[in-house]
C-alpha cells in the first residue's frame, strides 16, 4: 500500500515501473554530470474527478496510464538536470499544469546509473546501492520531499561482535567476539524544508560517504549500534535532514571453517535474516561520534 504525506485517500491509481534512459551521446551530460541518466519512475495521481471511474465505470477525465508512461518518457528529453528530486519535481509540476483535474500526485524516481569504464564512451551498471527521491505535489506546492539510498552490501572483515544476549532454551547462537560482519542497508531522510532537497545530489553523496566511513571505521557489539552510529552521524553532518530512517538485514555468511581470526571460508546464509529498523530524529541526538 502506497502512503501519501498529505493523508489518508479514498481513492489512487498510477504508472510504475516507468523506465527512462537520457543519453548525451557526445558524452558530456548537462552541468558537468553523466551522459547516462536512467530513472525507474512510479507516479500516483488523485483527485474527486476519478471517483466515478470506480463506481461506475465512468472514464470521462481519467487519464489513463499509458498516458502517463507516454509523458514521462517523452518529458524526459525535456529535463536538463542531472539528479532525481530534480527530476520529480520537473515531471510532477508539468503534469499538474497539463491536468487541471488532478488535485494532486505523488512521482518517486529511482535511480538507474551507469559508470564510465573509461572515458565517456563506455559504461557498466552502477551499484548494487541505489538512490531514488519521493516527492508529493498537489496545487499549493510541495507537501512533502523525501530521498533515500536502498540496497547496500557492506562486508567488514573483523571488529565486530556479537555477545552478551539472553541466553534459555531457545538460544544456540555462541558469543561472537571478531566476527566477519556482512549487512545490508537501507536509509531515507525528510527534509527540514523542502527546498533543502534540491541541492544538486550533495545530501545524497554525503550520506552515501558517511555509511561507507562508518561501517570501516566503526568496531561495534551488534548491528544495531552500528546503524545508530551511521545515524546519529547523518544527522550531525547533514544539517538539511530532519529525519533518517534506517532499516539493516543481517546476512552474515556462514561459517565452513575458520582458522583462528586470519583465516576463514564462509558461505552465504540461510534464508532466515534478521531485520533491525530505526528511526532518528534532529532533537534526538544525544552524543557525538
């Protein structure tokens, strides 16, 4: 189910999965930035005019979401920028100046990026982390401007540990002391305003940087206090954030053999995963790392 900042609605509908890819086939993008731009777009719209669509069948001032594929794709050789929460808002206010019976929208993009291999001829998909931006528009203007990384794999090779838990009948799980930590992240921040999201990517890579020097720098007893430490970080550098939420699996490999803490063979887990959230707000920090 889709959530929408402005409340609760009776009624939604939309286009997902709407894929684009801008290419600066000269290979030089806009501003400096990447000839490759790709986006994998979703984008709700509401609004009374639809009601009668669903109580009756009455399609008259639906527009239907071909339509919306069609103008996201299309438009998107009109956008002369090179990040997402740019890229929503652009699609998102032009749709509402061509629909005047829609009340309002919410448009999410993800990014689908490519580096260069060498030069700006050739490229290999980016990843396996990926941003996206979620903004709701509606006639008065932005109500809400979210961005986020999903998907990072991080492995750590030792400073980790895992001990000092309840321990019954149920518990098999030994007291691990320098374990090889592989965990899977994802995070997304709200705003203090929402003019603070367009800021040229610059609170997206700096949160980026901020999980990949914390996760290498940070010896921590559970994984938990990891993503507090990330957390408590995020909000202590990147003073446009007003909240960040962070959401870890725990996929640390099993272990074939180990041969003290030099040397070990390990496989990928069993299905089973554990699943720790959090959510920090600006009034919450309490200590500095």
């Amino acid at each position: 189910m889709n959530r929408f900042a402005s409340g609760p609605k009776r009624h939604y509908y939309g286009k997902g999965d709407v894929i684009a890819y801008r290419l600066h086939r000269a290979g030089a993008g806009p501003a400096g930035g990447s000839p490759v731009f790709g986006a994998n777009v979703l984008l709700l719209l509401y609004g009374d005019a639809f009601w009668k669509t669903y109580t009756h069948g009455d399609n008259t001032g639906l527009i239907a979401t071909d339509s919306m594929k069609n103008f996201i794709q299309r438009e998107t050789m009109n956008f002369d920028g090179n990040h997402l929460e740019e890229y929503c808002r652009f699609l998102g206010a032009k749709f509402l100046a061509k629909y005047a019976q829609v009340e309002g929208l919410q448009i999410s993009a993800s990014d689908i990026s490519y580096a260069a291999v060498d030069g700006n001829v050739a490229f290999v998909p980016s990843g396996p982390d990926t941003s996206y931006a979620r903004l709701e528009i509606d006639r008065t203007g932005i109500i809400e401007a979210v961005s986020g990384v999903r998907g990072f794999k991080l492995l750590r090779l030792g400073g980790s540990a895992f001990r000092g838990f309840v321990r019954d009948e149920y518990t098999t799980l030994p007291d691990l002391n320098n374990r090889p930590l592989h965990m899977w992240l994802d995070l997304e921040w709200d705003y203090v305003t929402s003019d603070a999201a367009f800021a040229g990517g610059g609170v997206t890579a700096r949160a980026r940087q901020i999980v990949r020097d914390v996760f290498s720098t940070f010896e921590s007893g559970s994984i938990q206090q990891v993503i507090y430490a990330i957390g408590t970080k995020v909000l202590a550098e990147i003073t446009a954030i007003s909240e960040v939420r962070l959401e870890a699996n725990n996929r640390t490999w099993d272990t074939i053999a180990e041969r003290g803490d030099e040397l070990g063979v390990y496989t990928d887990a069993r299905p089973p995963y554990g699943c720790l959230g959090l959510t920090l707000k600006r009034g919450d920090l309490r200590t500095k790392i």
